[in-house]
C-alpha cells in the first residue's frame, strides 16, 4: 500500500541501531576527532530517526483505526469518526514516508560543508560590475541571516562601484548545500544611473560556488606549483605596494592560476591562495564528474554548467525568473536583500531531489 512496505525493515532498523550506538559512545567519553565525527553523524540520522519511528507509530495507529472500520458493530458516527482518522492518517504517513525518501537519498559529500563564492562580472560595462556588487551583498545578508561567516579573500571594484570581481569564503554547516545551484549567469535587465534616456539594458555576472576542500579532498604537489610574489597593486594604501606580499600560484598540469593580494602578509596571502587553489582543482574535479552524470540523465537543476544563463532579475517589473525550474517571483525586492532567496533555493533543491528520487526508482 505504501511505497516504504516495500523497503526491507532491516535497513530502517539498521539506521536505528546505529543511531542508538553513536548515543552509547557519546555517552561513554568518546573525545577529540572521534566526538566530533560522532556528533555530525548524530545530527545527520536525527531526522531520519524521528521520522522512522513516527511512521511506525503512525502505521500502528492506522492498523487500530482500520481494525475498528472493519467492525460492523460500530455505529454510524463512530464509523464516520473512525474515516476521518484513516483520511488523515493516509496523509501523515505519505508524507512520513517523502520525508524518509529524502533522507535516504543519496548524499553529496561537500553539502555539509564551507564553500568558496565567486561573482564576476559579465558583459555589460560599469552596469555588470554594479549587479555582481548586488549579487555579491544579496548572498552576504543571506549568509548573515544564516549566521554563515564571510570572508573576502580577493576583490577587484569595477571603476563606477560594485566588482569586477570578489572571491570570498562562506563558512558555516550546509552552506554548500544551499549555494550550489546559484552557479552559473545571472542576467539583469534595468535602468543604469547614467541613462538619461530611461532605457531599460540588460548586463550579466557569473556566480561560482565550489565547495571548501579539505585535504582529503585533493592533495597538492609542489613539484605542479608555480608561485610567485609581487607587490600588490590597486587600492589598499600606500603600504600594499612597498612589500611584496601579493602571491599568484599557477597549477601547471592544468595551468590553474589563483591571485591573492589582499592581506598584508605574503604568508596569509599564500596560504589563502593555496586553499583557493585546492578549492579550484575539487570543484573541477566535480564539474567533470557532474558532466559525465548530466550525459546520462538529463538534469535540469545539477548540471553544473557554469555558462548557462540560470536566472534573470527583472527590475522594471519586479520579477525574478529562474530559467531552470521555469520558476518566477514577483518579489525581486526581497530576493536581491536575500530576505526571499530562499523562496527560489528551495524549489530548486526539491526538484533535485525529485530528480534523484525518479532516478533511484528507475
């Protein structure tokens, strides 16, 4: 009748048992690297948990109600109070068991992670480096509203404000999982400052999310480095150009180039440009991977693509439109503070899980 009847109990109890061994080992001592791996685990089977036992709590209960529908005894009333339980029931357990789908799909390894944000921008002049500033602040107050951190490891302001480019790291639990798909072109379509004649021009940004990785993630090799120092360049003081503290490591296998320059010291500017690297490598890495998946299943949400034109911002009309799920909001307001951001990243997480799920089941 329902679709978890067809999933062995022993995978759900086996997700029980090992929910109630990492509490024993937790309440036995368990310290330092093993406690902290623990506790991540804990969180992550947490709701899993809690919707197991509240389906099989949910099941017993509707074997209770249909034993009493079954009972030519009762009367009317109690019969048609005892419909009413079972119709709701019905509802609670089907979405019991989405709920258990979701959390036995297939997980990505960096969801729960950090993440490295870049935003360039495109064609369009001083407009475009003025929506890649708009861009860039809409996912700091999202970050902020979050209690994500924000660090801006690199930034280059365009000549009228905004950027030509900000690279910075967001660091908080899921961060990845909630960014990864603002990858690709955002288009604007408004009125520049400076048109006199109040014509509408349209401009775009790339947006890169890449997660954070950790060295188990990608090793570097100093033999494939090629790291150079230079004096700093651009604004910053007087002082950025008496040292020279800015540092660009090029990956030669793939001739990979990060630049760093905005922290005084060469050691910070080097090890930040090292995590930018490693960042750069896993992300493509991924993207190759992503590639290879998108060929044999064709994905709306996860494809990867950085050139793909994914959403446009329309502020003549107030409208957001995300060209991937053919999804419009009539809130570009709210949407580009972040205050409504997360009315266009949830349904994009939910057709992909959806796409997981139609995948899983074929």
């Amino acid at each position: 009748m329902y679709w978890l009847q067809m999933l062995p109990n022993d995978k759900l109890n086996l997700i029980l048992r090992r929910h109630e061994e990492i509490e024993a080992r937790l309440a036995a001592g368990a310290g330092g690297a093993e406690f902290s791996g623990l506790s991540r685990e804990l969180s992550e089977l947490g709701p899993v948990v809690d919707a197991i036992r509240n389906w099989r709590m949910a099941q017993t209960d509707l074997a209770g109600v249909e034993a009493m529908l079954a009972d030519k005894a009762i009367d009317a009333d109690l019969h048609a109070l005892a419909e009413e339980e079972k119709a709701g029931a019905d509802v609670a357990i089907a979405a019991l068991e989405q709920q258990i789908r979701i959390a036995l799909l297939p997980k990505d390894s960096a969801d729960e992670g950090s993440a490295i944000l870049e935003v360039r921008a495109g064609t369009g002049g001083d407009e475009a480096a003025l929506f890649a500033g708009d861009l860039f602040r809409m996912y700091q107050r999202y970050a902020e509203a979050r209690r994500w951190s924000v660090d801006i490891i690199s930034a280059s302001e365009g000549t009228a404000g905004g950027y030509k480019e900000i690279i910075a790291e967001v660091n908080g639990r899921g961060v990845f999982a909630r960014l990864k798909f603002e990858s690709g072109v955002h288009r604007v379509q408004r009125v520049p400052a400076t048109e006199t004649q109040g014509r509408v021009h349209t401009s775009a940004a790339t947006v890169a999310v890449m997660p954070l990785a950790e060295d188990v993630d990608i090793e570097l090799n100093e033999t494939d480095l090629k790291i150079d120092t230079m004096r700093a360049q651009g604004a910053g003081g007087q002082h950025v150009n008496k040292t020279e503290s800015a540092i660009r490591i090029t990956h030669l296998p793939t001739n990979t180039v990060v630049f760093v320059q905005d922290e005084r010291s060469q050691h910070k500017n080097k090890a930040r440009a090292l995590m930018l690297m490693k960042a750069r490598l896993y992300d493509a890495q991924r993207q190759k991977l992503d590639a290879e998946r998108a060929a044999n299943r064709k994905s709306q949400v996860g494809s990867g693509d950085r050139s793909e034109r994914i959403r446009t911002y329309n502020f003549p009309q107030g409208r957001v439109t995300d060209h991937r799920i053919n999804l419009t909001l009539y809130k570009l307001d709210k949407v580009i503070t972040g205050e409504a951001l997360d009315d266009v990243i949830d349904p994009l997480i939910t057709e992909h899980q959806a796409e997981l799920m139609a995948a899983s089941d074929t």
